[in-house]
C-alpha cells in the first residue's frame, strides 16, 4: 500500500532540509514539475539542480489536505530560509506556502507561492482542510 500524501510530503520536507538529494529524487517522480517565482521547470535533473542551487530550508508549520483523500493535493505553509549572499549561514525565515500534488507515494508537482491564501486557493483547499 503506497503511503498517503501527507506522509509523502513530509518525507519529501526532511529529504530536503536534510540534504539528502538522492532520497529527494526518489520521492519525486521522474518529470516532477516544480514552479515558483522564476516558472514552472520540469524533471529530476532540474529538482538535483535546484537543491544544489536554490540551499533553502523549508520548515513545514501547517498541513492542508482535503479530509478522506489520501492522495491529491496537500497544501503546506512553510517558513523558508535560504543563504544570506555570500555566506552558508540562513537568513530570516519568510513565511511561504507550497501546493504538492501526490500520486502512486511520490511527488509530481510542487508549486510555492507568496502565501497560505493562494496556496489554498491553487489546492483547491480551505483552512478548514488542516491535517
């Protein structure tokens, strides 16, 4: 039995903060789409680059996920950090929010966005929706 989303998407955070970029790549599927501030990319090759260039730590703080459907869309507000310029040390976390699509216990897409509300939105998920 494939695990549920919200358990997929919980590995997937402690992959990432961990800098496990293999684990990563295995919890993603082959043409995982990502999408943020820059637009959308696609693949495992862009997902290996991205870790190795984006260095961000993302912190979940709450879960979205539609009650009774294991698989689909889960929303997760995050606070991100990423390298202050020319140091490793973190900056000031900011408050984001990513929507996660999950099928067959890997990720397909992950898309961030400024905020929880438009996060929701995308997820076609409400507060009401908290795991």
């Amino acid at each position: 039995m494939d695990a549920n989303a919200v358990e997929v998407v919980r590995a997937w955070h402690e992959a990432l903060n961990g800098a496990d970029v293999e684990r990563l790549v295995a919890l993603s599927s082959d043409d995982i789409e990502m999408g943020g501030p820059r637009g959308p990319a696609r693949g495992a090759q862009v997902l290996r680059e991205w870790v190795g260039r984006a260095g961000v730590r993302l912190t979940p703080r709450r879960m979205f996920q539609r009650q009774g459907d294991r698989m689909g869309a889960v929303v997760v507000e995050q606070d991100a950090s990423w390298p202050l310029p020319g140091s490793s040390e973190p900056g000031e976390p900011q408050v984001v929010a990513s929507v996660f699509v999950v099928s067959n216990g890997r990720v397909n897409r992950v898309a961030r966005h400024p905020d929880l509300a438009s996060a929701l939105e995308a997820g076609d998920l409400t507060v009401a929706d908290k795991v």
